[in-house]
C-alpha cells in the first residue's frame, strides 16, 4: 500500500487530507478534500446528508504517469472533471491518482472497466467526498496550453547579403 493510503474498516481515508475538522452539525470544515471509501449501500445513505463527489482512487501508479495521461485513460467512461497524481516522496516508486468524474454512473463504469493497466498493473478504488466550495487548484483546465519555444542552438551565422549564392546556382 502506499504510505498516504490506509484502510479503517470499511472506510479508506487518504490521510493527507484528512486534517479537517467536522464541527457540531457535521458540516465539513476542512481545505483539503477527503475521499472516503464505501460500499455502495453506504454511499446512497451519505448522499442524503451531502453532495458528494464520485471518484476513482488509482494505487500503485507507475510513478511516470502524469496527470494527464490518467485524465485521457479515464476519458472512455465519462466527463472527468478532475485529476491529480501524487508521487511518493518517501522514495518508493509507485504513486496515487485522483480521478473526480462529473457523475456517479460515469465513476461507476470506470471503475467496473477494470482491471486497469495504466503504465502497469494498477489497483482502482471508488471513493466519493463532500464537494468542496472552491475546487480551483484541481479542475481540469479547458484551455489548451503550448508548450514553451526551445530556444534553438545555432550552428551557424546569418549572411547579411546571400547575393553569392544565387550566382552559383545560375
């Protein structure tokens, strides 16, 4: 298992963003977003209380994948509106996906696809969590972005009048 990844009975709580706060009323008050793994009876009961966030939860990544090719894969079985890879910094060599689908149906095919070969054999697991006010850090950017102009390496010079070439062409 990876290290930011435990299991708590039927609930899996990816421990990074499990630093919130549930205050009296049970309103979440975290920045972080938590995932929460349930069965599929126990989520229909937690979406009468929240609006939730269906996901996929990606274990043991090839740690070479990036965000987008994740987002591409998962493209298949839904609108994925968001995707966050997490490499591991404690010098293990696989990493954790989060993969938010805009509906509860496309995160369930995606998930009933499997089993998932994304660089690898990877472990998939379905997770939901409340939705968030402010989502920014994480949506899947619509515009599509250039990469930077490489600075090319010169071999040679620029002719100032290239008339001597043209006389020997003729």
């Amino acid at each position: 298992m990876c290290s930011g990844y435990s299991e708590i009975g039927s609930w899996a709580i990816w421990k990074s963003a499990a630093r919130g706060k549930i205050s009296d009323n049970m309103e979440v008050k975290s920045n972080r977003r938590v995932l929460i793994r349930l069965p599929k009876n126990q989520m229909a009961a937690l979406a009468k209380n929240y609006e939730l966030d269906h996901g996929l939860m990606i274990i043991e990544l090839n740690p070479y994948i990036n965000a987008g090719y994740v987002q591409a894969y998962f493209k298949e079985w839904g609108v994925v509106t968001a995707c966050k890879v997490n490499k591991s910094t404690n010098g293990k060599d696989k990493s954790v996906a989060y993969v938010r689908f805009s509906a509860e149906d496309d995160a369930d095919r995606a998930e009933w696809a499997g089993p998932h070969y994304i660089g690898g054999d990877v472990e998939v697991k379905r997770v939901v969590s409340p939705k968030m006010e402010e989502d920014s850090d994480e949506e899947v950017s619509s515009v599509v972005t250039r990469p930077r102009p490489r600075r090319s390496v010169g071999l040679g010079y620029i002719l100032e009048d290239a008339q001597w070439l043209d006389d020997e062409l003729e």
